[in-house]
C-alpha cells in the first residue's frame, strides 16, 4: 500500500490505518511513538479490545490466525499486535501474508520487527502483505541532523533553541534519542513557550550521554577524531570491557578489508556489505572509511589492533588502554593528543 517514515506517519495514518501497519527497525524510540501512533488510530477506528502475541520460540502461527479471524464477542473492533524479535521466516511471512488478503474490517494487525534486509523485502510473501499494508522503516537519525532533530521536537511544544544550543544538547546527547527525548521534555517543564534563554539551557542539560562498546565505530570510521577520543574515554569511565571495545573495532576493520578485496576483485561492494549485515546510514559509513583508509592501511591497524588485543591478555608488554586510543584515533585519521606523566 505505502512506506512512510516515523515523521509522515500521523498524516498517512488520517487518511486511514490499513489491515497490517509493519514497523521495523533499531531505533527504540521512533519505533515506540511510531507503534503507539498505529494504537491511537487503532483506537479511534473503534479497535477497543488488543491482543498481544510474542514472535519468540513458543510462538503459535495459527493462533493468531484463529484470533484474526474470530470477531469480538461485543462486535467491537480489535488490534492485534506481533512482535518479532528476529527478521520473520518463511512460515510467519506466509501467514502474514494470506491475513493481510483477509482480515475482517473490524481487526487489525501491527507488526514489529527489527530491520528488514533485502532477502525479506524482496520475497513474494512481502510484496502480498505490502499491497494491504502500510510500512514504517525506522532509521537511526544521523549524527549531523540531531541538532535539526531536537529543534523540531522543541518546536512540538513550542520552544525553540539557537543553532548553538542544538550542537551542545545533541553533543551531550551522543546520538541516544531516548535521553534527547527526556532532556527536551525537561526543558518544557522548566522554561516557558518562546525562545530558550542560552546559558540557562545550557546548564539544565545533563551530560546524559551513555556509551556501548560498538558506539566507537561511528566516529572512528566517520573520520571525527575528537569524537571517537571522547567515546572511549566514556567508555573507559563507564567500565566498558576493554576486549568487547577492541572486538568492535577489529570486525569494522575485517568489515572493510573484504570491502577492498571485492574492489580489487571486481565484485560489487552492495553484495559484500549486506553479507556483513551493513544497512542503511552504515553503508555510507563504511563506504566513506573504504575511500578515507586504503587496503594497506587497513591491514596495519588489523596488525595493531592484534598486538592490542596480546596486551589486554597480558600477552605483551604496554598500556593496552593507551594501545586502544591510538588505534582508533588512528583509523579516524589523528595521532593521539600528548599526555602529561602524572605521578601515583
């Protein structure tokens, strides 16, 4: 029927919620508001009862079918939901497909997944369940639109920033939208409609930033050094297991050595990122490092990267933490800042 992003949702919703909503992706926060728009609209066509079905390891495809097509004992609307914690196979994707075809008008059916990949998307059971459905794919926003990001969320309750306030908040925010999403709530509660006064803006916004050990690789294969310095040392404040750090590194550096095998070989890239799950705002990610870092690159900072890994096991001699830094400032582009020794 369509695909619309989280932003077009409320409007293609107005004109109608269709037999199946399907909302996928990895970004926890669009992926909720997107799925409680579908409820609200759920609600408003008469869909009063909702019934909740986890895709998991005891998951039973026909009961959802008996309860799809079992009308409510009141003759009121109802929605049903499905969960999926993996990218649905061919039995579910079979199922989803002969309901969308007939679903009662007084059911509906709200799909969530985790991201489709193209093996899903370009399946013949897909295209049968798109011709009845209305497709929401949830993208992470991108590290340069998240000030533009938290100015139209500030816009929704009638607050605005100046340019500079957007970079810090988004800054402090390091990409995590749900923690975006409490600051911008915090800032309604504390200052009135208009415009937001700078410093005392400023100074309300928490360094809220939480860092996993995979956050590193954004702005190391990205080229922003000063970035990537400022996630590790998150990361190392935060107690971050120093080989699950290194492991991300090292397989983002696996991940583009193949890239330049295949061009070296004549193979198109797009076959070699999706075999290594690369999708989406990745995908420009790595390819930019694959321009930025040549293979011989590659394959030295794999090289120290190795010699890291000995130091974190006690293999070899050297400050493995030290080591880290200078090897993802390294693939960044930067040598790491001069330290000054410090006495113990």
């Amino acid at each position: 029927m369509s695909q619309v992003r989280p932003e077009g949702l409320a409007a293609a919703l107005e004109r109608g919620l269709p037999a199946i909503a399907w909302i996928h992706g990895d970004e926890h926060l669009l992926a909720l508001e997107a799925a409680d728009a579908v409820r609200a609209a759920a609600r408003a066509a008469g869909a009063t009862e909702r019934i909740v079905f986890e895709g998991g390891r005891g998951f039973r495809p026909e009961a959802l079918a008996a309860e799809a097509g079992a009308l409510s004992l009141f003759g009121e609307g109802k929605l049903l939901e499905l969960r999926l914690a993996a990218k649905p196979g061919r039995e579910i994707g079979q199922l989803l497909a002969d309901l969308a075809a007939r679903l009662p008008d007084e059911v509906r059916l709200l799909v969530q997944s985790p991201r489709l990949d193209r093996a899903v998307t370009d399946s013949a059971w897909f295209a049968a369940v798109d011709r009845h459905a209305i497709v929401v794919p949830v993208y992470p926003v991108a590290r340069q639109q998240l000030p533009q990001w938290i100015g139209a969320r500030l816009a929704r309750q009638r607050q605005r920033a100046d340019p500079d306030t957007l970079a810090f908040i988004a800054e402090r925010v390091e990409g995590n939208l749900l923690a975006a999403h409490q600051e911008i709530r915090k800032l309604a509660l504390l200052f009135p409609e208009g415009p937001l006064p700078a410093e005392e803006t400023r100074a309300a916004v928490l360094n809220v930033a939480r860092y996993g050990a995979f956050d590193l690789v954004e702005p190391m294969l990205g080229g922003d050094a000063a970035r990537t310095l400022r996630t590790l040392e998150g990361l190392r404040a935060e107690g971050e297991a120093g080989p699950l750090i290194l492991w991300s590194v090292a397989d983002a550096l696996r991940t583009l050595l193949r890239l330049h095998e295949a061009l070296a070989a004549g193979r198109p890239i797009a076959g070699e990122l999706r075999a290594a799950r690369v999708f989406g705002p990745r995908e420009q990610l790595f390819q930019g490092a694959l321009r930025r870092l040549d293979a011989e690159t590659v394959r030295d900072t794999l090289q120290q990267a190795a010699l890291t890994d000995k130091m974190m096991k006690g293999l070899a001699a050297g400050d493995a933490w030290r080591a880290l830094e200078t090897l993802a400032l390294a693939i960044a582009g930067a040598r790491p800042p001069a330290r000054k020794h410090r006495g113990h």
